[in-house]
C-alpha cells in the first residue's frame, strides 16, 4: 500500500489542538460537571420548619375528629357525616404520605395522633362548625394549590374541589 500525501502544497503540518484532542476534553468537562451537580444535589439540606402540607393534613384530620364525635353524639348524623369523614381520612392519608415521602424528618411530627375535639353542643352546631372548616379548608388548599411544586398541586386542588363539594351537601 503506497501513502498518498493529501496536504496541499505547500503546506506545513497542522497546527492548532487536534480534533480528538478538542472532543476528549469537552467528553470529560461535561462529565465532571455532572458530578458536581449530583454531589451538590446530596449534599443539600433538607427545609427547616414544617412542611406545607402539614396545615391541610392537620385541618383534614380535625375534620374527621369532629365528623366522628358528632355521629358518636348524633347517630342520625351518620348518613351524612360518615362519607364525609371518609374523605377527610382519604386527604389526611394522601398529604401524610406525600409530606413523609418528600420530607422524612417531618413523619414523627406528621404521625403523631391528632387531638380529641370536644362533644359537640347540638347536632347543628357540628354541621355548622363542619362546614366552617371545610370552607376554611377549600379556601387554603386552592391558595397553596398556587404557590406549590406542580407535583403537589393536584393533591392540593382535588382536596380543595372536594371540600368544596362537601360544604354544598352540607348545605
């Protein structure tokens, strides 16, 4: 095999880094900066305080502890404050296990028992009270709903559509 001399002539050798040269370095500076990116990451602290999810859990499951002591003190009550409580334990587990999921140091705070409200005076006095709370809920979980990790917002608005919908039967 004869080696043709493809320069043009006149040419001197090539100057400059070479091509290869050029690529290896590029290869290996974006390697490097995704290290640094994936250790920046772990090493990030977590929030401080609570999280934000804490306020509607807690809310959430203070509704079902008025919802039960009311039936307990009203048993006609139960046709409409059980699928209430129900739904309220539903949006209590769901927020307590995304706030356990992104934020693990708050499950002591976020499993701790809620506490007992008191006997309610008269069966309106539950509904009425009830309906203050999920009000006050809707209004809460629809503000946050705004302001959250997108991931979040659907937990949020459905809680808020049906604390909503549940102050319009309590109606």
């Amino acid at each position: 095999m004869v080696a043709v001399d493809t320069a043009a002539p006149g040419a001197g050798p090539p100057t400059g880094t070479p091509r290869r040269t050029v690529l290896r370095t590029t290869a290996a500076l974006a390697a490097l900066g995704g290290l640094a990116g994936l250790a920046a990451g772990g090493c990030a602290r977590p929030p401080e305080g609570p999280d934000e999810l804490e306020a509607p859990l807690a809310a959430a499951r203070s509704d079902v502890a008025v919802a039960t002591a009311a039936v307990a003190a009203s048993p006609d009550l139960a046709t409409r404050l059980t699928p209430l409580a129900d739904a309220r334990r539903a949006h209590a587990d769901a927020l307590a296990a995304e706030v356990r999921r992104a934020r693990p140091d708050r499950a002591p705070a976020v499993d701790a028992p809620a506490t007992a409200p008191e006997r309610p005076a008269s069966a309106a006095a539950a509904v009425t009270a009830l309906k203050t709370s999920l009000g006050a809920a809707r209004d809460a979980a629809g503000a946050l709903a705004l302001t959250t990790e997108p991931h979040r917002c659907g937990l949020l608005t459905s809680v808020a559509a049906s604390c909503a919908g549940q102050v319009t039967v309590l109606g």
